[in-house]
C-alpha cells in the first residue's frame, strides 16, 4: 500500500503508550492514527494563537 507519509520512530513511556492505546480503542482509531490526530489538533491549536506556521521552500 503506497502512502505520502512519512513513517519515524516514536519513543515514549510505557504509561504514555498505554494511555494513548486507550484513546485509541475508545475512538476506534489505530495508535498511530491517534497519534497523527493529536499531533494536527496540536498544530492547529498552535496556528489558531500564533497564525500559520511558514515552511521554508523543498529544494529539488
């Protein structure tokens, strides 16, 4: 299956992976889905207070 995302490896606590297990199944969500939901939320969040965050161009 092709995808456009970029997969990397995330480290966390045993209590933290847990937690966000839990969400997960209560969302009905993959864990990495949640974690790729949290992590948008938070981006957004951030952009609501601060305004768009400004990427620099991808040379070629």
């Amino acid at each position: 299956m092709a995808t456009d995302k970029r997969p990397f490896t995330l480290r966390v606590q045993d209590e933290t992976y847990e937690k966000i297990r839990f969400l997960a199944y209560t969302e009905r969500r993959s864990i990495a889905k949640e974690i790729e939901t949290a992590m948008l939320e938070y981006i957004a969040n951030y952009e609501k207070k601060h305004g768009p965050i400004q990427l620099p161009e991808a040379s070629e």
